[in-house]
C-alpha cells in the first residue's frame, strides 16, 4: 500500500482509497487484521492522527471490527460491501465521464474490447 504521488484529495480519504484498495484486492480478507495505527502512519509518512480518522470512518460504516487490546480487522462481507459501493459510484459517476470523454475522442466502445 502506498499513497503515491501528491494529490488534491485530503490525506485522510486517500488513506481510506488504499486501505479499501487493498480489500478489494485480497491483501486483506475478512477477519484479517489490519496493520496499527503507528505501522500504517510510518509505511505511509502520514500521521498517527490522520491514520485513525480514516480507520474510524470504516469503523463507523461497520467495515472494520476493533477489538480492545488486540487490534483492528477487516469486517465480514467488508469485501463484498466495498465492492458494491465502488462499482455504484464507477456506473454512476466515473462512467458518464468516461462515456462522454470516448464519445468526444470518437472511440467506440467495441473497439476497447478488442485491445484487452
């Protein structure tokens, strides 16, 4: 995980796109723990504070499970969730963009699906 180059979105929600990102990928399935706040913040160069208030926007959407003394892990079906919320924001938000761009380029849909 990493945050990459510098970006206009706050540190805090582009902590939450990697950790989410590595969901999704499987690097964290559900019930596995999630690396502590201090690790997080030193493998990303951002600060322990920063760290928490991403993890505790998951907490509070009930895709990670804090256990006291133990640590945090990733939620049953955080994956399944994840993904569904990423995929209604691609249909409704990203792809409009995306359609309206191609349609401006002249690209046709058909010919994207030759070049995968």
């Amino acid at each position: 995980m990493t945050l990459g180059r510098p970006h206009e979105k706050p540190v805090y929600i582009r902590l939450r796109e990697v950790i989410a990102e590595a969901i999704l990928a499987g690097r964290y399935s559900d019930g596995d723990p999630l690396p502590s706040v201090r690790a997080l913040a030193a493998e990303q160069g951002a600060n322990p504070l920063t760290v928490a208030k991403a993890y505790q926007g998951f907490q509070d959407e009930g895709l990670i499970i804090v256990k006291r003394g133990v640590g945090m892990f990733v939620a049953p079906s955080a994956e399944t969730r994840l993904r569904a919320s990423h995929r209604e924001a691609f249909i409704t938000t990203e792809w409009p963009e995306i359609r309206d761009r191609m349609a401006r380029l002249g690209i046709d849909p058909a010919d994207l699906a030759e070049l995968a």
